[in-house]
C-alpha cells in the first residue's frame, strides 16, 4: 500500500508541474531514501488530495519509527517530502525573472501557486478558517479566526527539554529559512524559496506568508537581520515596493511595542493582491500642506486615524511622509490622552500603508501611539478589557486595515456560547470569559437554532469594530475629528 502513495505523490507532482515525467524514477528513489525503502513493487497510485497522500506517508514513518507522532515531527517529515519536488532557488529565480519581464502578475501568479502546489503554503490548513463579513458604519470588515497557523504542539514542548539550543537561523524571517530542515521550536522550511529584490539600493527578499491570511499575502523581508524601524528610508522602500509590483498593496507594521508587529527584530514589510474595507473609507476632511504641491490630503472615516495622501510624485510623497511622521512623534494633545512621551519614553509612531492607483502613489498614515496607564496597563489604544474575551492581542497592520485575525480558541467557544444562549448548557470555566457578553446578548435577542449563529457571529464582528475604535488616538466623534483636524494644521 505505502508504493500507492508513493506513487501517488510523485503523479501528483508530474500534474503539477513540479517536476517533468522523465524526472519520476528519481523523485521516486529519493522519497524511497527518506522512508528508508530499499525495495519497491509497482501498485496503482493512490488519486487524493495531497494532505491525505502525505499523511498516509507520515503514518508510514510513525509505525516504522522514523519519526515520533506529534505534529511538529510530521510538519518536518512531509516538508522534507515536498522539497524532493521543489525546485533549487536559482531555477527558481531565473522562471519568476523570465515571467515578471512579460508581466509582474504573471510572475506573482506563478509563484504563488508555486508555493500552494509545493505545499510550502498548505490549503488543507487554510480552508479550516472560519470567516465571514460583517456591516458597519466604516464599511465591510473581514473577520477570521485563523487555525491555518498550528499551534504549539505539546509533544515538541515536552521534548525540548533535552533539545539543543540553536540560533540558526536567527529568526523566522531570515534568508537562511530557505531550505532549512527545521526542529522542535523552528518550523521546517525545506520548501521554502524566495525571490531576491532591491529597494533603495538595499538587498530585500520576497516571499508568501505560509499561513495567508488574505489573498496572495506576501512578506518583504531584508536580507540583513536588523530591527524594524519607521522613518523616511522605510517610506521611500514602500513606494519602490509598488512601482516593483504595481498590483500589490505593501504596508509595515508600527516599529514601537504594543502596536507593532510580532517581529521587530527583523526589518520587513506585509503586502499582497488584495482589497480591504480601508480601502474604500471617505475623506471627510481633504487638506495640503505648504511646499508639497504635488500632493492631496485627507482625514478619512476609519475608526483609527488615518492620514491618507494622494501623490504624483514618489520623492514627495517619501518626504511628506516624513514630516507627518516627525511632526505626530513629537506632538501631545492632552485634552484627548495623546502623551509623545513621558518619563522619556516615545509613545508615537505610524502604521504606513501605500498603494498606487491611476499612476498615483496613495499612501495611508495611520497615527498609532503605545501609552499605557493604570486603568489600561496593556495599553491606551489597544483592546479595552471588556472586549478581551474576543480578543487581546495587538492590532497590527493586517488589522488596521479592517481584517481580524481572532485567536483558534474562538472556534470552540462560540459553539459554547451558542449552546448556552440556547439554554442547552451552562458558563464553564472555558467560557466564563464570556459571561457578560453572553448576558448582554440575552437581553437582546431571542435566539434560535435557526438565527443564534449568525447573530454571535455579527456581534463579533461588530465588536472588532468597536476594537479598531479603542486603537484610534482620534476617536470619529466631532470631538476627535476636532482635535484630528488640530493636529493637521500643525503640519
């Protein structure tokens, strides 16, 4: 039976393009070699998806103790699998190279479907997602609860008490992933390519997030393992991003704690072909500043505050950019919580997003700001506590710009939830977290089988709207927009 899936992996691979017909004998041999398979018999392959002709492969390598059952082990064991099939990286490079000077579409098309077919991106994963959309007054939010990311695998914990300590690579994001086998706390990338670039006369690598939160989600990262910052250099590589692939958003995530990314260590930009609610959010205020012809300006409608210029010219835009940027890390407002520092410790910076749209460089400043006080020690502009029960983590770029990305552990319980407004059950210590939601949501509606996972699910929604208003240093009342418009005139 194990020949069937051998065979059925490397047809799969011959369908896919991944490798030619001429090439299967070798493939084959090679995924021999890994099983530790001295001997094979021609079987019928195996035609089903892929995730269930690798794992049928890892099942094989448990029951002959090649590897341990555990998720981490098996991610390692069918990573090395795929990469018998993935191209070397210049191979690679020289086809992305060939078609991006057709077409810089073609290029991302084919590579990102390169990077599903190698299973370097795993779809099995990401169609487990949950996601729906929800109405509101700032537009459409996506919203997601993400299970494509896995979480952290009990067996690889216990078994890293006796693993050694590594620094290679020195994070996730580093060049040195490509390729790279993987362990117990680092995740195998044997599939793993990248395409090399160059933004501002610095080396750069572009690459597909494995796990896609949106449509060809992709990650710029620099070649050097040096720390994210924001400042006019980071505003003048976003804009060369775009003029690179004109079809892609790209956008940083803040450089400062609590609003920044998850990875700060290692300078890299978000990006994608993809269209958020921010997007498509009003100007309500349009304004210029002095010695900036060339360029528009406008507070637009968003629950965080967002500068949005319009700019014919990409010097002009990076410097504007700047000065907005150096203005808002020194400017305070007390009257509406806004500190640039205290004790000496910064609190402004921006989330930059840039888009080019009929030849014009659009670029979005989101004004963020990392204060933390006694009623909020996790942060001013973060998720007020009422809403942690949803959410408490962070709200990076991906979010800001109206797309949640809510915790796994959301899944199973808002089947709780529902049992309990249905009165098929009662608050556990799992939901107990949500006992003055689900009070709230009582005294609201009158639920049903038919319409109570709707409604929970609208209420989520409605509630990470109210969380994207916690992050705005501006609130969109006539007060905030009033002190917005304040800060604009200092420019």
């Amino acid at each position: 039976m194990i020949n069937s899936y051998i065979n059925g992996l490397v047809n799969y691979a011959v369908e896919k393009g991944l490798i030619d017909e001429c090439d299967s004998i070798y493939a084959r041999n090679r995924v021999l070699a890994l099983l530790k398979l001295d001997d094979y018999k021609e079987e019928d392959a195996l035609k089903v998806e892929l995730c269930e002709l690798l794992k049928g492969l890892c099942d094989y390598a448990v029951e002959k103790g090649l590897i341990n059952d555990s998720i981490t082990e098996r991610d390692i064991f069918d990573t090395e699998l795929m990469a018998i099939f993935t191209d070397r990286p210049s191979t690679l490079i020289k086809k992305y190279n060939e078609l991006y000077k057709k077409d810089p579409m073609l290029a991302t098309d084919w590579y990102y479907n390169f990077s599903c077919n190698t299973n370097y991106i795993r779809r099995d994963r990401i169609a487990k997602d949950v996601k729906w959309k929800t109405e509101t007054e700032y537009g459409t939010l996506d919203i997601t609860i993400n299970l494509s990311k896995p979480e952290k695998d009990p067996k690889a914990i216990a078994a890293m008490r006796n693993a050694k300590v590594s620094q290679y690579p020195a994070c996730q994001l580093c060049k040195e992933n490509e390729g790279y086998l993987g362990r117990l706390n680092h995740p195998a990338r044997g599939n793993h390519r990248i395409i090399p670039l160059s933004m501002e006369g610095e080396d750069f690598y572009l690459q597909y997030s494995p796990y896609v939160y949106y449509n060809e989600h992709c990650i710029v990262f620099n070649k050097i393992h040096k720390p994210m910052i924001i400042d006019k250099p980071t505003l003048r590589k976003l804009l060369s991003f775009v003029d690179y692939l004109p079809h892609y958003f790209v956008g940083s995530n803040a450089d400062l704690p609590i609003v920044g990314g998850s990875i700060l260590a290692h300078e890299h930009f978000q990006g994608g072909h993809n269209h958020f609610a921010m997007e498509d959010a009003k100007p309500i205020y349009e304004f210029t500043v002095k010695g900036y012809p060339n360029s528009k300006l406008a507070i637009v409608k968003w629950p965080l505050s967002v500068i949005r210029v319009y700019s014919s010219n990409k010097d002009e835009a990076a410097n504007l950019g700047e000065h907005i940027l150096n203005t808002w890390i020194n400017y305070s407002d007390e009257e509406v919580s806004i500190y640039a520092y205290t004790d000496g410790v910064r609190h402004n910076t921006i989330t930059p997003i840039v888009r080019k749209k009929n030849g014009l460089y659009e670029m979005d400043l989101v004004l963020r700001n990392n204060l933390t006080t006694e009623e909020y020690p996790l942060g001013l502009f973060h998720p007020h506590p009422e809403y942690h029960n949803i959410k408490k983590e962070n709200i990076g770029l991906i979010e800001v710009m109206g797309l949640a990305i809510l915790p796994a552990r959301l899944k199973k319980e808002i089947q709780l939830v529902e049992e309990i407004l249905l009165g098929n059950g009662d608050i556990t210590e799992e939901t107990e977290k949500h006992r003055a939601w689900i009070d709230s949501l009582k005294k609201k509606y009158t639920f049903t089988k038919e319409n109570v996972d709707s409604i929970v699910k609208e209420e989520i929604g409605k509630t990470f709207g109210k969380i994207l208003e916690n992050a705005g240093v501006y609130k969109m009342t006539d007060e905030g927009i009033e002190h917005f418009i304040k800060f604009t005139k200092a420019l």
